[in-house]
C-alpha cells in the first residue's frame, strides 16, 4: 500500500493548491487506507464477475465476523 505522505504526493499537493480552479485537499491516513481498501474490492468483484476469481459465500464472510 501507498501512504499519501510522499514527497511527490506532499509537492502535487501543493501545485494543486495554488491553481485556483482547482479544489484539493488533503486527507487523513485512515480514509486514504480505507480508499484504497474499497478500489480493491471492486477490483475483487470485477474479476469474480469475470470468473478470473472465485467469490466466498455471504454467510461463510458472516461467521467470519
């Protein structure tokens, strides 16, 4: 995984900034991971729609919890 806290992410950040039409800000650690966590899933549904994957039933997920 990829943290926003880079360099390259701290410098485009601010060139986003300072472009008036633009509108950027900046997020915390947390929303960042769970952005990241929720585009993987989608990424897991695509490819089990696809068949590329094989999907796990519901309840299997809910015993889990």
């Amino acid at each position: 995984r990829v943290l926003f806290r880079s360099n390259k992410a701290l410098y485009l950040m601010e060139v986003l900034k300072g472009l008036s039409y633009v509108k950027a800000k900046t997020i915390s650690d947390e929303k960042a991971l769970l952005m990241e966590d929720i585009k993987e899933a989608v990424e897991e549904m695509k490819l089990i729609k696809a068949g590329k994957l094989k999907g796990r039933p519901a309840e299997e997920l809910y015993n889990e919890l």
